[in-house]
C-alpha cells in the first residue's frame, strides 16, 4: 500500500510540472514582452495624467 501511495505522489508531482512547462520559453518571453510593453503604456498615460479621465469616466 505505501508502494502505491508514494507512486501516485509522484506520478502528481510529474503531471504538475508537466503542466506548468508545457509552454516552451519563448512563447513565454514573448508574452512577458507584450505584457511589459501594455504596463510601458500605462505608466506613460499615468505620468500625462490620463488616468484621471479614464477613472471619471
């Protein structure tokens, strides 16, 4: 019984970081650049004050 216990708590632990690194790096690097690029933006309309308009709209 604790054969199998210990087995199916590994056989978790391989599905897990199969899951998490499924997606290969660059599709990752490129997601990172375009969220940076999006949070680029945001600080620039912050720093001109839009983001007042936009939160009284």
């Amino acid at each position: 019984m604790k054969h199998r216990l210990r087995t199916a708590g590994l056989t978790a632990c391989i599905r897990q970081l199969a899951e998490r690194y499924a997606s290969p790096l660059p599709i990752l690097v490129e997601e990172v650049g375009a969220l940076a690029a999006r949070v680029e933006e945001h600080l620039q309309a912050m720093e001109k004050g839009k983001w007042r308009m936009e939160a009284a709209q």
